[in-house]
C-alpha cells in the first residue's frame, strides 16, 4: 500500500560535488479530490564545490514541473534518474532552491476512505524538516484510529480546508500515512442536511412571497383600466363565483343590452370566462383577476 518516493528529499549532486549542509527543508503537499498530489519543495543549502548543475533523483512519473529560485525560472530537464537543473553554483554560498509538480502514485482508495502514503529518505545533512499536507476541500480525516501517522504536530483548517503539519530535527527516514475522507459522511452531515433544508424553505417562501406581490399588483393594474360598470361586474363574480349573468343584470340594474356589452368588453379584456347554463351564462374570473 505504501508508495516509495525517495523525490522529495533525496539530493544526488554530480560527481565531485556534494552538499555541504542542508539549513532548510519545507515540502507542502496538497491533494485533490481526484487523487491527484501536487507537491512543492523548498531547498536551502550550501555546496562546498562549484557546480554548473545538481540532480534531485526520482522513482515516480511526474508532470507540470516547475523549477525556480526566489521566483525567477531556472532551466531543468527531467532524465530517468531525476531532476536535472542548470545553474553556476558557487561554493559557500547559499541556494533557496523550489521544485514543485504533480503525481497520481501516493494516493490509494480502500472503501469509502482514501489512504495518502509516503516513505521519505532524508539526507543527514538535513537540519530542519517542515511538512504540510492539505486534504481536497470537502474532505476530513477518518474517524478510524490512526488516521495520521506518525502523530502530527498540528492539525488546523481555514474553515474550508484541513492542515496536517509535521516539524522535525535531525530525522533520517520516516513514513507518513494520512486516511481521509469525504466531508458528507463525516459526523457534520445532519448539520448540512438540515441547513440545506433550511435554506430551501426560505427561497421557496421568497419565491411565494413575491409571486404573491407580483399577482397582487397586477390585479390593480388590471381593475385600474376597467369602468365601473365593469368593476362592479367583477366584485359580483368575485364574492359569488359562478354567478349568473341574469342575477348580476337584476342586483346592478343593468339592462340586458347593456349587461351583454360589459360582459363582451370583459371576455375581450380577458377578465372574465362565461360558461353557457340554461337561458343565460355563469362567469368566473380569468387567471388575470385571481
């Protein structure tokens, strides 16, 4: 299950040239949901010969080098054996120097878990070893025993993203295992269950609200344009659906002619339906009015 890496610190210089003392050592890592690892080494150190090139060794493809010190580009090419970069080191003086790219060998899944494993190999030279690994976002780390191996020296998260830091002094070789997983399966899904539902109720009633506001608006635009004889025609309809057409002509004190012109003004202004019912009409008020 465990992935060899000896790319993250083991520094091979050409012949003749070998390091003379490792100040610093930082490897950020991060990892994404699918599984891929994007690393980032930051190097200090100071070589007692002067070189024209150094070779960081691998054993894992990788991709989307990138190779710089104190953000200016160096040269590189990635050989069998390893990163190969070009520079005039000199003697005694000291290189910062940051590698950074992607792999897809040191993250396994095993059930609903994924499991990140790394063997480092350190040189001796090494004083001070600065580790950081950021899980995807979304994800935490498994409620299993020992889901952080060795034990971190600080676990943190920025609200979004959780933070497994480790910091040592003279260390040689040393395994690291993390076992995460998806945030939904945490113990924290009830609360995002139930706020998800919180806030679909309150745009639904948002929604409603202003459907509501809307309707009502338009109801009084609509009775605006109309006469009062048709006004009072609707309020009939309205406190009385289905009433007829005859019953309406006899409480308004319409005449028949005059109630059959409203009543074609208000089917042409779509405000009304009328519904044929023996000798005379039922009416019911459009989508419009309601």
């Amino acid at each position: 299950m465990k992935t060899k890496i000896l790319i993250i610190f083991l520094l091979l210089l050409l012949p003749l040239v070998k390091a003379q003392e490792f100040s610093d050592y930082k490897l950020e890592i991060s990892l994404k949901p699918s599984g891929i690892v994007h690393e980032k080494i930051q190097a200090n150190f100071v070589l007692d010969h002067q070189s024209d090139s150094i070779i960081f060794s691998k054993v894992n493809e990788i991709r989307n080098i990138k190779v710089y010190e104190n953000g200016k580009s160096l040269n590189f090419a990635d050989t069998e054996e390893g990163i190969l970069i070009y520079k005039n080191f000199l003697p005694g003086k000291l290189n910062q120097i940051t590698i950074e790219f992607d792999t897809n060998d040191l993250v396994k899944k095993s059930g609903k878990d994924f499991i990140f494993s790394l063997d480092l190999s350190i040189p001796k030279e090494v004083k001070n070893l600065d580790l950081n690994l950021d899980l995807p976002e979304g994800f935490v780390l498994s409620d299993i025993e020992s889901s952080v191996s060795p034990k971190a020296s600080e676990v943190s998260t920025d609200g979004k993203v959780i933070s497994v830091d480790w910091y040592f002094k003279d260390i040689k070789e040393q395994s690291f295992i993390v076992i995460y997983k998806r945030g939904f399966e945490s113990k924290s899904e009830p609360f995002f269950l139930v706020y998800g539902l919180i806030m679909f109720i309150i745009l639904l009633s948002i929604s409603i609200f202003i459907i509501f506001i809307y309707k009502k608006n338009n109801r009084k635009f609509v009775m605006s344009t109309l006469s009062s004889d048709e006004r009072e025609i609707v309020k009939f309809i309205r406190e009385d659906k289905g009433v007829t057409q005859k019953k309406i002509s006899q409480l308004a004190g319409f005449s028949k002619s005059k109630m059959s012109k409203l009543v074609r003004r208000l089917e042409e202004k779509e405000i009304i339906k009328k519904t044929p019912w023996f000798e005379t009409n039922k009416f019911n008020l459009s989508r419009r009015l309601r």
